[in-house]
C-alpha cells in the first residue's frame, strides 16, 4: 500500500514479479531499462529532424545541448518533479 501512495509503481511492480519469482526482478530490470533507453533515442532523435525542419540543419547543436541539459536534469531530479514537468 505504500508503494502505491507513494508514486512507486515500479518498485511495486518489482515486488509483485519478486514474488512469484525471484529471476523476474533481474529480467524485469532489464527491460524497464531497455524501455527507456530505446524511448529516449528515438524521442530525441524525432525531436531533433523537428528542430532542424523548423530552425535549419544550422542549429541543431541548440538542440542537442538542450538535449543534454534536459536530460541530465531528469536524471538527478526526484521523478515525482520529473512526472510533473511532463505534464
């Protein structure tokens, strides 16, 4: 229950796979950062053709730092500020 209050649903989500076996924890672990790795690619790689289509192939470097900022931000940020900015 605390989980769940407390916007943890992947660790909830840990837990439920932990306890039917103790593998999926590793293999869900896997895929979570597949997941997002992959969408983080493909996302910033359809942002940035955006970018170049509406500024020019010229200031794509823009872009890409504020790529970087963006998401070395997120990456230290708690993810309840991350979910926030996000919506």
């Amino acid at each position: 229950i605390d989980l769940i209050h407390g916007n943890q649903g992947a660790a909830l989500t840990l837990k439920a796979y932990g306890s039917y076996h103790a593998s999926f924890v590793y293999l869900l672990c896997a895929v979570i950062f597949m997941f997002a790795y992959s969408t983080i690619i493909s996302w910033s790689y359809y942002g940035e053709r955006t970018f170049v289509f509406l500024f020019g192939e010229n200031k794509k470097r823009i872009y890409q730092g504020m790529l970087l900022t963006i998401l070395f931000f997120g990456a230290i940020a708690q993810s309840t500020h991350v979910m926030e900015f996000g919506d």
